[in-house]
C-alpha cells in the first residue's frame, strides 16, 4: 500500500461543489489493493495525520480569533457529523464533501476513492471561494501551508493502517 502522493487535474465538478471557487488543487495516492471508503480515507488522513499539522491547526486557531473568524469546526451542526474539524456535507462510500462556509471565504475538500483491484487510489481535492479582502490575504498566506499539509495528510494513505 506504498504509493507516491502526486498533484493531479482536478476532476470535480467545481460548480457543483462550491460554485465561483477561485482556488481549486487535487492531490492523489495509490493504495494498492487496500479497500477503504471514503470516510476511512477522510478519517485516516485528518485524524491520524503528521502532529504537526494539529499544532498548525491550533495556532490557526489563536491567531484568527481576534478577526471573528471561524475556528476549525466551528457552525451549525453538520449533516454527516464531524471528521475532525472538518463538517461532512455529503457522503457515499466512494465520496465524501466536507467544510464551512465563513465571512472570508468558503471551503470544501472532496475526498474520493476510486479504481479497481490492486489499482486504487485516494484523491483530495480542495475547493475555496474568498469572499472579501480577508479572504483573499487569507488564501494567499495558507496556500503554501496547505500544499504541505494536503501531501502529509495524503502520505498516511500510503502507509499501513495504525
């Protein structure tokens, strides 16, 4: 279940998931054989993620608290519950939506899972709408950050199940 976490062509439906998304990126690793849903995959990479990136998600936390902004999880109760911080919107095995809608912007990740026998693979695609001056600085100053974490996270995929 070793596989190389590669950045790909998106291949949602942009418009169907969070219509005028300015930021899109998808990244996907093979898991071989492994059979896994989606909620897994999410559960996986958001749960059992690098310690870094909660410490990351913390800091996050302190920082946007004096802008009113969202903490990580923070809204009205979501359809599917919780990953993490992440509000399920939508979900079948092989597709999972998640996020919040906020002042500064709206974000979605889409988790899928797809492909047959040995020949799997997991995708993560990121979907966000600014909808300010704060989101957009917002995004601008993230986008580094999440390529990095959206790797990380992905690379737990490709390592056996703890």
């Amino acid at each position: 279940m070793n596989g190389t976490v590669r950045e790909v062509t998106p291949e949602v439906d942009a418009e169907a998931v969070l219509a005028g998304a300015q930021f899109i990126d998808t990244f996907r690793v093979e898991i071989g054989a492994a059979t896994v849903n989606a909620r897994e995959a999410c559960t996986r990479m958001v749960l059992h993620g690098p310690r870094w990136i909660d410490a990351l998600t913390r800091l996050r936390n302190i920082l946007v608290t004096p802008f009113g902004l969202k903490k990580s999880g923070e809204g009205a109760p979501a359809p599917g519950g919780l990953i993490g911080l992440f509000p399920v919107l939508s979900e079948t095995p092989e597709r999972l939506v998640a996020g919040f809608d906020d002042s500064h912007l709206d974000f979605r990740i889409v988790v899928e899972v797809a492909g047959e026998a040995v020949l799997r693979h997991v995708t993560l695609t990121t979907l966000v709408r600014t909808n300010n001056l704060l989101g957009r600085t917002y995004l601008a100053f993230v986008t580094p950050f999440h390529k990095l974490v959206a790797r990380s996270m992905m690379g737990r995929l490709a390592e056996p199940a703890r």
